[in-house]
C-alpha cells in the first residue's frame, strides 16, 4: 500500500463518518482533500461514486421516514433551478459569487447558532424555495447542502425525518451526475477501481457515524450540524478567495 493510498483511506473514513452521522457534509470535506494526492477530475468522480453507494447503503433504514411530499417537491425545483445558478456565473466573476453564498450559509448558521428556530412542519411555499435555492447554489457552486438542512435540520420537529429526506435528495441528485458523467467518458476504469477499493473505508466510516447518531440528543446533533455549515461557509469562502 504506497502513501497515495493510504492518504486517500484515512480520509475517506474520516469524512465519511461526518456522513453517516449527519447526512451530508463529506463532499465538500473529502473533494479537495483528495484532489491532494488524485487529479481533481478523479477526485469528483470518485466522490459521485462515494455519494450513491453510501445513499444506497442507508436509505433501506431511512426509507419509512423520508418526507416524501417534500422530496418529491425539491426534486424537480432544484433540477429546473440549477441551470439558472450555471446561468449566473456568466453574469459575475464564479469566485464573487462562491464568495456571496458561503459568507450567506456562514451567516445563517451563526443565526441559528445564537437561537434562531423554525418552529413545526415546513410549508408547501418552504419547501418550493427552498429547492429552488438548492438548485441555483448547486449550479453556482456545488453547494446545494446548505437550503436542505436549514429547510429540515434546524427545525424544531423530527431530525430523523430531515436526515433521511436529505440523504434520499443526494442519492437522486449524485446518481444522475453520475450517470451524466458516464455517458460523456469521464468515469474511466482506474478511478472506478480506486473508488472500489476504498469502498470498505467508506462503509467503516459510515457505519462509526450512524452509531454515533443513534446516541445522540437533538439539540446536540443541531449544534454540530450548524458547526458543519460554518465550516462549510468558510471553506467555500477560503476557496473562492484563492481562486479570486
């Protein structure tokens, strides 16, 4: 085992176990630091790999509690919305924008950090923004994490229901890059290989992860969830900074 590898091992359980714990989160960790050691384009590929094949390993648990009206709204929204986040990036700088939209995810989640609620079941007009918001940050840039979580994991009602509507979201969504990205050549057999491989490191992580979940109060998986989306906002800010 050459260090490439075992690099990219250590990683890949580590960040999956963010995963299995909260649902999302291991794209925007594991994406970069990957692309350390493989070619970013590789690293992508492999990521979409890692999303579908933990989605399928957690959604047979998840399946009775996924919010089934409200994906089958976001779905859609989000597929429609996206092309109008690629749109934009004609209008400004790529990094300008990145920059706008994580100081606004880093915003919201200090919000919510200092006590900010959304109280009860989300509307019909909730959920339809907030798909349309995932869909615009995903086309701007990959981000569309942040409008699911705050739609269902900053609430003040079933966390389990959020959780496992925003892995089934992933699932759908990473599935059909995926396939894209098969049907233009991009998927070549040496990063299916690597993915294959790192696979078991995957699962390991997940599996710590979900345990970890189980263990845990509301209130407590609320704060490292809004931890995450700090992180999320300032990692995001950092890379359009660099890339300025």
């Amino acid at each position: 085992m050459d260090w490439t590898f075992a690099f990219a091992a250590v990683v890949t359980a580590t960040c999956a176990v963010v995963r299995g714990y909260s649902g999302f989160g291991m794209g925007l960790m594991i994406t970069p630091l990957l692309s350390l050691v493989l070619p970013p384009r590789e690293a992508v590929m492999i990521v979409l790999i890692f999303g579908v094949t933990v989605a399928l390993r957690q959604l047979p648990g998840l399946w009775s509690n996924i919010d089934w009206r409200g994906l089958k709204l976001l779905l859609p929204v989000a597929l429609l919305t996206t092309p109008i986040g690629t749109w934009l990036l004609g209008l400004a700088p790529p990094s300008v924008l990145r920059l706008g939209l994580s100081l606004s995810v880093l915003a919201v989640a200090i919000l919510f950090l200092l006590g900010f609620r959304l109280v009860g079941a989300a509307s019909r007009g909730t959920v339809v923004v907030a798909g349309a918001l995932a869909g615009v940050m995903n086309g701007v840039a990959a981000l569309s994490g942040p409008p699911l979580v705050f739609l269902y994991l900053t609430r003040t009602d079933s966390l389990t229901v959020g959780r496992a509507t925003i892995v089934a979201f992933f699932c759908v969504t990473d599935a059909a890059a995926l396939l894209f990205a098969a049907a233009g050549g991009l998927v070549e057999k040496q990063t299916a290989l690597t993915a294959a491989l790192l696979i078991p490191f995957l699962l390991s992580g997940v599996f710590l992860g979900e345990r970890a979940f189980r263990g845990t109060s509301p209130e407590r998986f609320r704060q490292v969830v809004l931890w995450l989306l700090v992180l999320t906002g300032i990692v995001g800010a950092a890379r359009a900074l660099i890339a300025a």
